[in-house]
C-alpha cells in the first residue's frame, strides 16, 4: 500500500518519523524531500543504516593498522566498519566485541530484554528471585556457610509455596 507524504501530500512517503517531546509521542509520514527539509534526511547514513556506527572510536582508532580477519569468508574489520553487514556466521565470533559495541552504541544494551506482559510480571520477578538466592545458595555451601545456606533455602521454599498458593 503505498502512502502519501503528510506534509506535502503528492510525493509516496519513504520515511517514518517518530517522535516523543515531554512525553508526547507523534508519527509522521514524510516523501525524502520532506524530510530533508526537516533535517530528518542527516540522521541516516546513505549506504547503511549501521556503517556509521563502525567509527575510529569503536575500534580505538587501530582498525585501519591491525586488519582483523575472519578465516572462513576473508571479511576485515574494515569491510564490517564499510558495509555494516558480517560476511558469515564466523564473522560474529571474529567480531563479537566490535559488534557489541556497535549494539550497545545503538540500543544502549548489548543484551536483548524484551518486553514483558504486565500481567506476567509478578511471576517473572518471583522467578528471577528464586533463582537469584539458588545461586546465592549455591555459594554459601561452596563456602561452607551452611547456616546461610538453610536460611536461604526456606526463603525459597516460601516463595515457592506462595507462588503455588497464588496458581
């Protein structure tokens, strides 16, 4: 389906602005020329989305120097930093720090989260509780603190037992 720009109204849009200004969130559907004249055009590299993203500073300034290599497809650094794409499944591993620091520079986060039902998420606290003081329990056994240990193991029990009561 092919949409018409919002602010001109006769050129198909190409590009989806969103916004959120004091909590405000707009969407805007605008032609190319459009959103250059609104200086939406700069924020996108022309070749691909992520090139700018493979910088000087992401590399520590050494990527031109040093070519890491990756030994299956023969992709460098230099190629991952110009065309934003790995050459193979091999690439992820050669590269694994440069990338997640290209995800971290885009994302904030370098580990995906997702999004969580609101209904759910009591349980998925409760959850990550428990197996949070597993592993605490865990530790004060290889420590050899066992009274640690077994006042741990009856907060799990607890939560386990309520968690039960609540389903």
């Amino acid at each position: 389906m092919i949409m018409l720009c919002q602010k001109c109204q006769k050129n198909n849009a190409t590009v989806h602005v969103k916004q959120t200004v004091n909590g405000v969130k707009t969407e805007m559907l605008l032609c190319s020329e459009c959103a250059e004249k609104e200086n939406i055009g700069s924020f996108f590299p022309s070749d691909n989305l992520f090139s700018g993203f493979f910088s000087d500073s992401i590399f520590g300034g050494e990527y031109l120097k040093e070519q890491k290599k990756c030994p299956l497809c023969g992709s460098t650094r230099s190629d991952l930093a110009k065309t934003g794409r790995a050459g193979c499944a091999k690439c992820y591993e050669v590269f694994e720090e440069e990338l997640k620091k290209m995800i971290y520079g885009i994302h904030g986060n370098a580990v995906h989260t997702g999004a969580v039902p609101g209904k759910h998420l009591a349980d998925i606290e409760k959850r990550k509780e428990i197996e949070q003081l597993k592993k605490e329990q865990q530790q004060a056994v290889l420590e050899q603190n066992y009274e640690q240990a077994a006042v741990i193991r009856d907060k799990i029990k607890e939560l386990e037992k309520s968690d039960k009561e609540e389903k």
